[in-house]
C-alpha cells in the first residue's frame, strides 16, 4: 500500500495528515505506531485522516489516531491543519466547511496566510461527558494523586479535559503527574491533563500532557478546556491568548451554551508518500 501524504503542524503540534476521500486507508494500530515513530517512520502526535462525510450536508468525516495507535475524538490544532489540507488538496473550494467528528460536527474556516478559525463546538461540563466519576457537577474537583490532592476543573471538547492551576508553567511537574492524571481510575477513558498559568484576565501559558501522546507543544482542545474552565471560575475574560510551546493561539468563549471559538495558525512542512 502506496500512501500520499502530508507533514503539518500547528503551533509544534504535527501531524501526518492523509487524503482517504481519493486514495484508499486501511491501517492498523501497529502500523500507525510504525508511521508515528520519530526515528523509523514520519513522526507526528496524531495521524489525521481526511475521508467522506456519512451524512448529508457535510463536508468531510475527521478521524483522529495518537502516535500510540488509538483512536481518539478530537484535536483542534489538527482540525485547522485540515481545514487548510483539503483547501490545498483541491478536495473543496470552501472556505468554511461542515466536518464530521466522533463527537458531533465541528466547523473549520480557512482565513488564508496560514491561519485558520475553527468552531469547536458547545463544551459540556458533566462529569458523565467526559467520563469522569464524581457524585455531583462541580466548578473544581480534589483528584487524589500519589504526592496529594489536586485540584481540577473538567471539561469536554469532545475529548476529556483535566485542568489544573499552577503558579509557573516551566517548572510545574507535567512530566512526573501528567501521566498519573491521564491514567487516573476516576477516568475511565484516561484524560488530557492541562497545566495553567493564568497571565492575566485575558492571556495564560498552558502545557499538555495528552492522552496516548504525551507532552506536546501545544493542544488546541486542551487551549479551550483551559480558557472555558478559566473563564466559568471567574478568572478569565470572554476573549484569552494562549501561550503554548509552540506558539499562540487565541480562544473565544461567551459563556454556557456557547461555543468555543479558536483562531491559530497551519503549516504544511512537506508533503511525501510511502509505502507500507
């Protein structure tokens, strides 16, 4: 099997993006593992898949894979790579599109120059969403860790988010507590844990570690579940920049039943194909 693709990445966050509306994908994880490896494959943290939509009036079906081989719902850096992919393949001529995802339909929006705007849909809070076991809905949660309790506000972009608060993003421990919070047993399908630094009412630094990938240079989900948690705590305004490792991007949030509006760049590195 002959793949064409793409190397792309947004604010660091890279991925192998592929075209499955007009060549034909069928990889297993071990194979995603193989394509994921830095060393003896592309490299990337997620692989995205570009296939038909299912449903009438969509655009294009989003499926998303971490480097480890899993299947995941949703990546927000990779939903503005894609936005500008298909831009660039000749798959449409839109610049908004209708695009479908494990968990509901998001809205990417190329705005040319390399920057794209994605409608990330309406965050959902309930424990039940993520999952996440709790015995009531809370603004923050103690979670018992090994070294101690911490404390973390939850949200759902389609993925699980954890968030927790942190003085200085450089020196929290994201490599020693990342991993115990993504695998923690009060989440049962694991979880993306966010540290954030709040700046001020309108700009924080935020690192994640994401499930099944690892730290990354920056998470777009994980931008949002930050700002939303933020902003519900009372600690943020409508409108916040991101700081990440990788770069800025800047979230939009007007309050409940709302969605969540991310605006950031896309870069195409290369484009290449192999065969598997």
């Amino acid at each position: 099997m002959k793949l064409k693709f793409s190397k792309m990445h947004g604010l660091g966050n890279d991925f192998m993006v592929i075209d499955g509306v007009r060549q034909t994908v069928s990889l297993s994880p071990e194979q995603i593992r193989l394509l994921g490896n830095r060393q003896l494959g592309i490299g990337f943290d997620q692989l995205l898949l570009v296939e038909p939509a299912r449903e009438p009036g969509h655009d294009f079906r989003y499926r998303i894979f971490n480097n480890d081989g899993g299947e995941v719902e949703q990546c927000g850096n990779g939903a503005r790579c894609f936005a500008k992919f298909v831009r660039d393949q000749g798959l449409t001529g839109k610049s908004r599109i209708e695009v479908e995802t494990a968990r509901g339909v998001i809205s990417p929006e190329y705005l040319g120059d390399g920057l794209a705007r994605v409608d990330m849909g309406v965050p959902r809070f309930k424990p039940a969403d993520l999952p996440f076991l709790a015995d009531a809905e809370a603004l923050t949660y103690a979670l018992p860790l090994s070294g101690g309790d911490c404390e973390i506000g939850i949200a759902s972009m389609g993925n699980p988010h954890a968030v927790q608060l942190v003085d200085d993003v450089d020196t929290a421990p994201v490599a020693e507590i990342g991993p115990e919070i993504e695998s923690h047993p009060a989440f049962p399908q694991r979880v993306n844990a966010g540290f954030m630094q709040i700046v001020n009412r309108g700009e924080i630094r935020l690192r994640v570690y994401e499930r099944g990938a690892g730290e990354t240079l920056a998470c777009g989900t994980g931008a949002c579940a930050a700002v939303v948690c933020g902003i519900r705590q009372g600690l943020l305004d409508a409108r916040v920049t991101v700081h990440a490792r990788g770069g800025d991007i800047v979230i939009e949030w007007a309050g409940e039943g709302s969605p969540v509006i991310m605006t950031g760049p896309a870069v195409t590195v290369f484009q290449g194909e192999i065969e598997l």
